[in-house]
C-alpha cells in the first residue's frame, strides 16, 4: 500500500508546482508575438497553465493554453509606415514622437477594451500566480497585475535602457548608456553625451507632460470597472507601474553592452529559439547542400515586405546577385520573373533552420533584434540594412562588434551591397569575430529558456521576490543627485559668507567711527 502511495505521490509533485500565467503580447507585429509565443511555449513545456493575450492565436492551442483573441489589433497598425519604398523616397525619416505614441495609444486602448480581455478580467473564475506583461512604450498593461492581485513581470523586447529601466531602479547615466533610438556607442564625445542627456530629459518631460494623462485615462476606464467586479480596489497607475516583481529582458551582453542592471533584470536573449528546429524541406536542403560556394540568406524580415521594393531595386539587385558564385536564397512574398540560376525565392524560410547549416556563410538582414540575436546564436556574419526603430542602432552595435557591414537604404543599394559582400566573404575576421560573440553568447550557467521559467517560478514562490526590489526607488530623485546636500552646502556657504560679509563691514564701520572721533 505504502508503495502505491509513494508513486501517488510523486506522480502529484509536477502538478503540485504547476502556475496559472498570464501573458500579455498584443501588439500585432509578428517579431512581437514570436517573442510572446517563446514565453508560452517553454512555460507550457514546464507544465503550467498559459492564458495568452495575443493579435495572432493559433489553430488547435494545447489543453493548457487559453488564448484570448485580440486580432482586431491588426486593423489599426499602420503598414504605411514599414513600407520599403515609403522608407527609401523619404530617405529614411522616421515618424514624429506625436505620430509613433498616437499608435502606441491606439495599441493600448484598442486591448484592454476589447471585449475578450474585459470579459476575462471580470471572470471571478479566472486568477493567476503571475502576469507576464510585454513593455512597449507604456505602461498601461501593469493593470493586469492590480486586477487580478498577483505578481507583475515586465518583458522588454530591445535592449535595457533608460524608457524600462525607470520602473525598477534609478534613472540610467546618459554619459554612457544610450537611448534605444541612439546610434552612439560608449564612450561618448562632448556633444554625443549631451544629445543623449537631452533626449532622456526631453523623454521624460513629453511622458510626464502629456502622454500620462492619455495612459491614466485609458487605465481607469478600462482596469477600475473591472477591478471592482472582482470586489478589488484599483492601484493608480502612477504606484503600479513601478509594482514590478521583475523584468525579463530579450538582451544579452554579447549582443548590446555591459549596462549596469539592477538585480530585478535578468537577460535572456535568445530564448525564443527553439532547440528542435524546424527541419528543411527536401528541395531547400538540396538546393543548400549541392551549393559548392556556399549560401547567402537574403530576409528583410516580417513587417517589411520585398515585394515593396521599387522595380528598379529589384532588378539590379538579381543582376548583382547573378554575378556571384554563391547560391542566394531570398525571403520574397511573391514570385519574380527571370530569376538567375542562383537566386532562389522563398515564400515562407525556416530562418534558424537555414542559419544553423553549415553552408550558410552570410545573412543580409534589416537588423530586427531577433535577427540579431540569431545570428550571434548561429555564428552567421550580416550585412545589415536598417530601416526603423532599434534596427539603427543594432546594426551600427553589430559593426562595432566586428560581424557587420551596414547599408543604407537607397537606390544604388544593390552596387552598394555587392561590395559589402565581397568584404565579408573575403575576409575571415568578421567571421572570426562572430564565431568569438557566439562562444560568449552560449557560455552561460543556463539556456535563456530555463532561465525564464526559473525566474517566473521564482517570483511565484517568493510572492512577488521583494528581495530583487532596487532601493533607488525608495529615493527620490533631488536626493539621488544630492540637490538636497547642496542646498544644505549652498546655505551654510551663503551663512559665512553673509556673516564675514557683516563681520568686515562692522569692522570697516568700527575703523571709520574711531577715524572720525579722532579728527
């Protein structure tokens, strides 16, 4: 009997440890929700239970996996703004601050109001042990946290910086870490530190001045009702922001810098790459395999589409490609006439499929952080053509790593590009040098998948891991710069100044009564 109770026993002990999460990624680009899907999926492969809020649910989820469909999302991206031709004809403009957080407001708005989101936040059914919220540029999401009274993890996607950093610690020195819209490196020249200290401060006055006030709207309106339904008091926005158990950052150092991090921050790029990957199809590994010279992996990522490039591009672009010895695969949406014998279009690329073989000896990317992250995991050298948002800044990181050429987007970009791949696949060190980062990148005490769980295990079983909680944000700011210790400075100075100020005066007053008695 005892036996029989013993294998009842251990049989229970995994389900015993198993945690009702909630993860937020609702923002409807695909990069995005390839970061989200890694989350659920090695939580699922831990055995706890996923509620997913997500812009692209999957056919057939597993049985614990609930997804929560936000797909109207999609309807209000602006495709407009990642258009390839639109990019090169306004040479690379990026959309005003106005314009980029009026989407990030829409974003916000269009999820916590959806219908499904309000009908799972009313459910006194639904509770969990934690929320795994993505940060994109507000802070809005941190309602779930205060809703269903649990735990709060904050994902970043990009590298740390100041915009995440603020929630868990003091505000990061500009002198030596950079905005994530920069293209500076440390160390930074004289007027390289002062353009980021005034885009810190500019920052904060444009969140603090104008955009709180759209996010505290959306927030009350649409967490405080549900709040109350539950019989819960609703935490202000400006308390529960910075209620973070932890942040989980898609980073690691071989990829960006050695920021200083607070204990709350643990970096796990990287973990969206599944070990079991994908295999290629018959044809694919044909076409890899039998190419003597090797292959060159040509994808501009999800949102950018290269049928948008103007037809000009197109064709001096297969005529380049024509010209070299190599086998080039390129992530097209659609067919292309009168394609070289070389060049070989790919609809759909199974990209760390493609990546992980050994014949693939350069990717020419547009430099998205998961790009990025996979070629450091693979040990691919890239040529790097930024188009928006952090591509800028981690392709210029890639070159001064010494594994990228960049290449603007232009219409001589195919002369352009000819010669970047000549550099690189003539000279050895970029390979070299990309081989070294990828050595770093692996060389960890854990594979950043077992590290997410364990951290989201770990704040569960710890409720909330108050231990991590920076003391920088039980200061406030004028004592952390001292302005309070210079005041005190300032007056005692200013104190003896006035008194000897007084003191020679009654003297010279003294010496000018005795000199006039004496007359």
């Amino acid at each position: 009997m005892w036996k029989l109770l013993l294998v009842l026993c251990v049989c229970a002990a995994p389900l015993s440890a198993a945690y009702k999460i909630l993860v937020v990624s609702p923002v409807p680009g695909k990069s995005h929700t390839i970061l989200g899907d890694g989350f659920v999926r090695n939580l699922l492969n831990a055995g706890h239970e996923v509620t997913y809020i997500t812009a692209f649910p999957v056919e057939n989820p597993p049985a614990r996996l609930h997804q929560v469909n936000v797909s109207d999302n999609i309807k209000y991206f602006p495709v407009d703004l990642v258009n390839i031709k639109k990019l090169i004809d306004d040479k690379g403009e990026q959309p005003s601050l106005s314009v980029f957080f009026g989407i990030i407001e829409q974003q916000a708005r269009n999820t916590v109001s959806n219908e499904n989101v309000q009908r799972l936040m009313r459910d006194p059914k639904q509770n969990f042990d934690a929320v795994i919220v993505e940060w994109f540029f507000s802070e809005v999401f941190t309602g779930f946290g205060s809703v269903f009274g649990c735990p709060m993890i904050l994902f970043s996607s990009v590298e740390p910086h100041w915009m995440v950093l603020q929630w868990i610690d003091g505000l990061p020195n500009p002198a030596y870490t950079v905005d994530i819209q920069s293209t500076g490196t440390a160390p930074l020249g004289f007027l390289a530190r002062a353009k980021e200290l005034f885009n810190q401060v500019a920052g904060l006055l444009f969140k603090s001045l104008y955009f709180e006030a759209i996010e505290n709207k959306i927030y009350e309106e649409n967490f405080r009702p549900a709040a109350e339904a539950r019989g819960r008091t609703l935490t202000p926005l400006n308390v529960q922001r910075y209620n973070i158990s932890l942040m989980l950052g898609n980073s690691h150092v071989s990829l960006g810098e050695a920021t200083r991090l607070p204990q709350s921050y643990k970096p796990i790029g990287g973990y969206h790459i599944d070990p079991d990957l994908k295999p290629l199809s018959k044809e694919l590994k044909n076409i890899i395999e039998s190419s003597k010279d090797g292959v060159i992996y040509f994808s501009m990522g999800s949102n950018l589409k290269s049928k948008d490039w103007p037809v000009e591009i197109k064709q001096d672009l297969l005529k380049m490609f024509s010209g070299l010895k190599q086998t080039v695969l390129w992530k097209f949406e659609e067919d292309l006439p009168n394609l070289p014998k070389n060049v070989h279009i790919l609809k759909w690329a199974p990209q760390p499929t493609i990546l992980a073989h050994p014949n693939t000896k350069l990717f020419i990317t547009h430099g998205g952080l998961l790009s990025t992250t996979e070629t450091i995991h693979f040990g691919v050298p890239i040529i790097g053509i930024p188009a928006f948002a952090d591509q800028f800044v981690n392709v210029d990181r890639a070159v001064g790593k010494g594994f990228a050429k960049r290449v603007d987007l232009s219409y001589d970009i195919a002369q352009e590009l000819k010669g970047a791949i000549e550099e690189l696949l003539t000279n050895p060190s970029y390979t070299e040098r990309v081989k070294e980062l990828s050595l770093i990148y692996h060389d960890r005490p854990a594979p950043p998948a077992r590290e997410l769980v364990h951290w989201v295990e770990h704040v569960v079983k710890t409720r909330g891991a108050p231990h991590l909680r920076s003391p920088a944000l039980l200061v406030p700011w004028y004592q952390k710069v001292y302005l309070d210790l210079a005041v005190v400075v300032f007056s005692v100075l200013a104190a003896i100044y006035i008194g000897l100020k007084r003191l020679c005066c009654s003297k010279k007053g003294e010496k000018t009564s005795a000199k006039q008695k004496k007359n």
